[in-house]
C-alpha cells in the first residue's frame, strides 16, 4: 500500500468538509473542532438618515474544541 501524504490528507478533510458543509451538517474534526453554517437573515437598518436592507447571507462557523 502506498504511503499517503500530507497534502492527499488535506485535501481528502478539505473536500469531506465542503460536502458536509454544502449538505448544512456540521462537520466535527477530533482534536480540532466543528464546522458549521450558520444563517443571519436580512434586516432593516438606516445609514445617513436612508433605509438600507441588508441581505440575508450564510457562513461558515468555528467553535474550537475544548482541551480537557
């Protein structure tokens, strides 16, 4: 069996956190952290005395694992 290096490695954990992220399931890595995305829905604010309506957006989230 062939050895497998660092960068096959990244690249597998990179591609398995995008499918998961796409799917919108977290994606948990042991000894790091979860992954998530998180949704922030549009709002109604003012800006120099205008309405301005932000747009809804997703992103990625961290929240580290805790060291015991």
């Amino acid at each position: 069996m062939p050895a497998i290096s660092r960068d096959q490695v990244v690249a597998a954990l990179a591609e398995t956190l995008r499918e998961r992220l796409l799917a919108r399931k977290p994606a948990h890595v042991p000894g790091l952290g979860t992954f998530s995305i998180n949704h922030t829905p549009s709002e109604v604010g003012e800006s120099e005395g205008e309405m301005v309506l932000t747009a809804p957006r997703d992103y990625v989230a961290f929240e580290p694992e805790e060291k015991n």
